[in-house]
C-alpha cells in the first residue's frame, strides 16, 4: 500500500469515527432512543441523520467526505 492510500484511509477512517461520535451526542441529545439506536446500530443512525438534517448535517456530511476519501484510495 502505498504512503498516499494509506494516508487518504485512515483520514477517511477518522472521518467517519468522528462523525459517528458528532452523531451519537446530537441524537442523544434530540431522544435517548435515537441515542441508543446510534449506539447500538451505528449505520441505523445515519437513517436519524437523513431524516433530522438539520440537527445531524453536520455529521452526515463529515461522514460522506470519509466514505469518499476511502472509496477514492
């Protein structure tokens, strides 16, 4: 693997790591359901995020820019 792949994979790890935290306290703070589903069932709560864009785009959007970065390496 080379410096550049591994560099764009684990900042596109991070990136979602970071936005399933962001995401985790803002649905915890909005339903403690939706805050255990996105503990439990993290891919579930992207779903959260889609339908409450507006308390959670902020993590949704950190979350596609980490899913391109590991697609793009």
């Amino acid at each position: 693997m080379e410096a550049a792949t591994a560099t764009m994979v684990t900042f596109g790890a991070a990136a979602l790591l970071v936005s399933w935290v962001v995401l985790l306290v803002v649905s915890w703070k909005d339903d403690y359901v939706w805050g255990l589903c996105t503990l439990f069932l993290p891919l579930l709560s992207y779903l959260y995020a889609l339908v409450r864009l507006d308390k959670a785009g902020g993590a949704l959007g950190l979350a596609l820019f980490g899913g391109i970065l590991i697609w793009l390496a």
